[in-house]
C-alpha cells in the first residue's frame, strides 16, 4: 500500500456562526463547533484511507475561547498517523479578526476515525509519512496517545509501550 503524506489529506472548511448557532451569550454552541470538526476530520480521513469512515474516538477537545455570533470559523484537519485499520486527526480551530482579518487559534481537538468496508468491517489503511517537523512532532505524539490509551484500557502493559516508557520509569 502507497504511504501518503498528511497534506493529502488536508481539509478546511471556513463558515460563519449564525444565529440558530449559538447560546444565550451568543457564543457558538459546543456541540455545533463539535458537528462541524467531525465532519473536517472525517473527510479528512476519507481522503487518507479513501474508504467509509466512522468515527471511533473523540480523544481530546478544548474549548479555549469562546466563538462569538458572526464570527468567521476556519475549521482545518489532517491525518496526525495511521495505523492498521484506525487514523488520527488533528482539528485545529480558527477565529478571524472581524477587522484586521487576523486569525488566532480558538480550540483544538484529536478524532480517531476507523476506516470500514461497506458491510462495516474494518479495512487496512495507508501509512502515513510526515514532511515538516510540526508533522514530525504530531506523528510521534500521535503513537505516544495510541499506546497510553491502550495501556489505561488494560490492552497493553506499561513496560511494553516503547514509547511511554519515559513516563514510567
């Protein structure tokens, strides 16, 4: 299987907040900010894997400002790695300046997506091969994850995670 880089995967969608969108303080509903990265990653992941794609995880979400009404949002995904049969987004979330355009960083999140046949069984995945060193740094932290969250689950032992090993010791 052909290895891919994580711009092939690249996604970005820009939208506005509108008024059905938000709460009594006129901030942008969790949920809605929610529906729209998991809809980014999981186009995301389609591209990677070009295969149906379902969500499996939600493995990390911080809302750290609010997106008032009007807002400009740019929601941007990639692959971080792939594994067999499974992939991990990284979202990151953007509010534009209404008058310099300027943009900051709003929220980040981490979505695993598993990729399946039509029937619902899961199907391998390409791997994936960093170019820049931000994609570096996100492969190597996106194994590190993998395998702490096996080892909390009980799937794998402490001293059996090479990568963790640090941590533990």
């Amino acid at each position: 299987m052909t290895s891919k880089n994580p711009k092939d995967s690249r996604t970005i969608q820009t939208d506005l907040v509108l008024p059905n969108e938000t709460n009594p303080l006129e901030n942008m509903f969790g949920g809605e900010l929610l529906a729209r990265m998991d809809r980014v990653a999981s186009i995301a992941a389609r591209r990677h894997s070009r295969r149906i794609v379902v969500t499996a995880a939600v493995n990390h979400v911080a809302f750290n400002k609010t997106i008032p009404l009007g807002s400009v949002v740019t929601v941007e995904a990639a692959i971080s790695r792939a594994f067999k049969t499974s992939m991990e987004v990284i979202i990151d979330v953007w509010i534009e300046d209404r008058e310099s355009g300027l943009r900051s960083k709003a929220n980040e999140a981490i979505y695993t997506f598993v990729a399946v046949d039509d029937t619902g069984n899961p199907v391998a995945v390409p791997p994936l091969e960093p170019e820049t060193e931000l994609e570096e740094e996100r492969f190597k932290a996106a194994l590190r994850r993998k395998q702490l969250s096996l080892v909390l689950a009980g799937k794998m032992k402490a001293h059996e995670a090479t990568e963790l090993k640090a941590l533990f010791v």
